[in-house]
C-alpha cells in the first residue's frame, strides 16, 4: 500500500498518521481501522505510541510533548542526549 504512493501521498499519509496518535484510543483505533490497520496502543508512563499493522506494513506512531500535560513536561525535563551505541549521533536518555 505505501510503497504505491508517490513522495507528495506518502508525506499526507503519515501527516495524518502523526495527526492521530494524538486522539484518545478508541477514536484512534477507528481512524487507524478505517486506514487498513490493526492497531495497539501502548502507554508507558507517559510515553504514548500505536503499533499499526496489516498484511505488508508495520508503522510505530509516537506521541510528542503535549504542552498541556504536566508529566509530558516533567520528562522532556528528565531527558539527557548521549551519544548512541554505534557512535554515530546522539539519542535521548533519562536520567
């Protein structure tokens, strides 16, 4: 399915993707369905993501900072860049 899209419908196709992990659950899980995906929502103290799949595709779609949230703030604040296990660049570690 995405392998078929042209750069321009891909781009949309994860815009809207990215649009809605920020829905509550149930309403997520009916967009993500209504796209062709079976999907799992994951929350991790905070740390929000769905897990979509379906015959040929696998797509992880985090949730970002929420800047209404208190605990989102709280652990943007915890996070510390190290540099990554094969020393290229930098990720983020909690403290």
């Amino acid at each position: 399915m995405i392998r078929n899209l042209n750069f321009l419908e891909k781009s949309l196709f994860f815009a809207r993707i990215s649009l809605f992990a920020y829905k509550k659950p149930d309403e997520a899980l009916t967009y993500y369905k209504d796209l062709g995906f079976n999907s799992t929502y994951f929350d991790n103290g905070g740390a929000e993501a769905y897990l979509l799949e379906n015959d040929s595709e696998i797509i992880l779609a985090f949730r970002g900072t929420e800047p209404n949230e208190y605990q989102d703030i709280i652990h943007d604040i915890k996070i510390n860049m190290v540099k990554s296990s094969s020393g290229i660049g930098k990720v983020h570690s909690r403290i």
